[in-house]
C-alpha cells in the first residue's frame, strides 16, 4: 500500500498555546482531587453582566438572527466599534473600516495574513502573548523577538527596535497594556515608537483587548492617537473578552486603512463568515450600554494587583516589577535558580515553574512560552481568596 502524503509541515510546526496547556494541566488535576490553584488563564472570574446577558437572550427570539449576516460584521456593531475606538484610541474611523472576528485571537491571525508577506521580518517586542509567533509563521513571515527585561519595565526603545531593522523588516507588534507583562507605555515612549515607525513605513499591529484596565491614573494611549500620520498603516485589534468578562462569547474585531481591511473581510468571508450573531448583539449592548460593572471589574483587578505584587515581593529571590495595566504579574525569578529546592536545583523557569506544581500545586506559566527563561507569568484575575493562598504556598515553599 503506497503511504499517504505526509501532513502540512506548516501547521506541524506550530506550537501548542502554552497558557491554555498549563490551565488544562491544572483543570485536570483538580478534576483529580487536587487542590491546584491556577494563576495560568487570561480569564476573568467575573460573570458577565446581567444586562449583556439579557441583550443576548432577547436576541435568541429574534428571527433576524437565524440568518446569515454580513461577514464582516452587523452594521449596528461596526458603528458602536466605530465609536469605542473614536473614544478610547482617539482614531475616527468608517464602520467600512472594521472586521468583526471570532474573538481577539482571530483578529491578530488575520492582521498578520493581510500585512505579511512570505520572508517578511515582523519586529516582536518580548516577552510578548504566545500566539504572535505562530500567527506570525502562519502568515510565512519571520519574528524576530526584541527583549526588554525587568529592569526596563519590559518596555523596549527606539533605540532596539531600531538595531534590530533590517532591510526586510516590514511590521512591528505594539502591546500596550501587554500580555505577559502587565506593563503600559508612556504617551512619550509610545509618539517616540510611533514615529520610529512611521519614518521607516513599518507596518503596526497593536494589540488593545486591555486598553481599559489601566490603574493608578495611567492611560494606554494608542499608536494612532500618539501619532496620527500612522493610520494608514497601523491595524488595530480589539475585543470585549477581557474588559467585560467575556471570553467564551468569543467577540473581537480589527480596525484599519480600507484597503487592508477589505483584504481581512474577503479572507473572513472564506474562513468562518459572521461571527456568532447572538454573541454579536451581547458584544452590541456591552459596548452601547452601562460601563459601571466593567469599571467595578477593573477596581477589583486593581485591589488584586497591588496584594498580588506585595506578597509576591515577599519572596527573597523574586523581583516584581508593578504592573499599570491587563491582570497579570511577571516576576523575574532568576533568583530563585541555580538553588537547591526541597533536593532539587532547578536552572531554567519550566523546570521552577513544574516543581511548583508538583509541591505547592500551584499553577503558574513559564517564562519560555513567552521569551527567554527566568520569568514567571501569574494571572491576578482569580478570586481574592484563592489568589492569597496561592501566594502563600509559594512564599512557604521558597521560604
């Protein structure tokens, strides 16, 4: 019998999301009977609120929703997106100009098919989300990682950025507030990127699904707000998931230059259609409707982050930069390695962050799925009870 053809190497190549590893290690050895507290998913522990909810059911009973809808969005929806990013982002732009995608993650696939061609170098600030380097070799092009460590607030330069050009470099990703990090640009730090960017007619993906979570009077000013002229060539992603305590709702979308955008619809229109319209119309209402459950949601992160990073500070060893924006931490733990542990010496954060389930089963993400080693990713968007006493093993087990 002949063999069958081998399958796509492309895809083979293509990692496993490492969060979403390390969160279903830890469902399942609680679905074991284990005590596991896991600080690993991106996801807030908040219900969403009622009044969404609601929208969303009287949505159920309409007829209209039954039916194909436009792939690249109700209209109703692109008008409010029209209107958040006017609000937030400080960039008037046409419904025409937004796709409304199957969550945030779609949204960034899809940027990096509409502005990346093969060979093309796409500049990643690191740490960065573990989904940017695969989206990135999804669309051929080649990331290639800038580091900024703790003692620049994860925060890279110009300066960098620029070192790191090359003649082929086509696209840069611009994460404010980030993912893994928690660290917010200054309006000063952002115009400065902005106009590196500009000047050399890079192309930016700016990823601002936390733009709202912001604390201690801080501002994640867009890209395009701090540097207007860059409109034409900047494409930003956005969802309601984090803010309004909707991830398995599954609504984001992009916004940019028509032309880009219509690339992205015609793609849309091949890959998955209309997004779900009843979740469309819960997206509707959280957007056009109240936001003081979001702004209670944000308090509570903000009281989460500050315990968060006292307790973890605690930890002879850890270093915890303050996070101004999202609801994680990213301590450096370089301290903690090279050191024997209850028999054991750990050298990199995958092997810190396993011995720390295995002994205090506390879940945490390593630095290695979003940089280089000796970091830890700790998601503060669990409940205040089960946060401290995760924070309490740790500071037992490294005592």
């Amino acid at each position: 019998m002949t063999e069958r053809a081998p399958l796509s190497r492309k895809l083979s190549a293509i990692a496993e999301s490492a969060t979403l590893k390390v969160d279903a290690k830890a469902k399942a050895l609680k679905a074991a009977g284990r005590p596991v507290i896991s600080y690993a998913a991106g996801e807030p522990d908040f219900a969403t609120p009622e009044f969404i909810v609601d929208a969303a059911a009287q949505a159920v009973r309409d007829p209209a929703n039954y039916r194909y809808t436009p792939a690249a969005g109700l209209p109703v929806l692109r008008e409010a997106i029209a209107a958040k990013t006017m609000r937030d982002s400080g960039l008037e732009v046409n419904p025409a100009q937004i796709v409304v995608t199957n969550g945030g993650k779609q949204a960034v696939y899809q940027a990096f098919q509409t502005v990346v061609n093969p060979g093309d170098e796409v500049l990643l600030p690191a740490p960065f989300w573990t989904t940017y380097p695969e989206a990135i070799a999804l669309a051929d092009g080649v990331p290639v990682e800038v580091f900024a460590g703790a003692d620049q607030d994860y925060k890279v330069t110009v300066e960098q950025l620029d070192a790191a050009r090359t003649e082929r470099t086509t696209v840069l990703v611009f994460v404010s507030p980030s993912n893994p990090t928690g660290s917010v640009y200054t309006p000063e730090e952002t115009r400065a990127i902005g106009e590196w960017a500009l000047e050399h007619g890079i192309w930016v993906i700016t990823d601002e699904i936390y733009q709202n979570l912001v604390y201690e009077g801080a501002r994640a000013v867009s890209i395009v707000e701090a540097v207007p002229g860059l409109a034409d060539r900047t494409i930003l992603v956005n969802g309601v998931a984090k803010t309004y305590a909707m991830t398995g709702w599954r609504v984001g979308w992009m916004v940019g230059p028509r032309d880009a955008i219509s690339l992205a619809s015609n793609l849309q229109s091949h890959l998955s259609s209309n997004v779900n319209n009843i979740a469309q119309r819960a997206a509707l209402a959280a957007l056009s409707g109240p936001q003081h459950e979001a702004e209670k949601f944000r308090l509570a992160f903000d009281r989460r982050r500050r315990l968060i990073v006292d307790e973890l500070s605690k930890i002879d060893g850890v270093v915890v930069p303050v996070p101004l924006g999202a609801f994680y931490v990213y301590p450096d733990v370089t301290g903690l390695l090279g050191r024997e542990w209850r028999g054991r010496t750990l050298n990199t954060s995958l092997e810190l962050a396993d011995f720390i389930l295995e002994e205090a089963e506390v879940a945490v993400v390593p630095g290695e799925a979003f940089g280089p080693s000796g970091y830890l990713r700790l998601s503060y968007a669990l409940g205040d009870d089960q946060l401290l006493e995760g924070i309490r093993r740790l500071q037992q087990l490294f005592a």
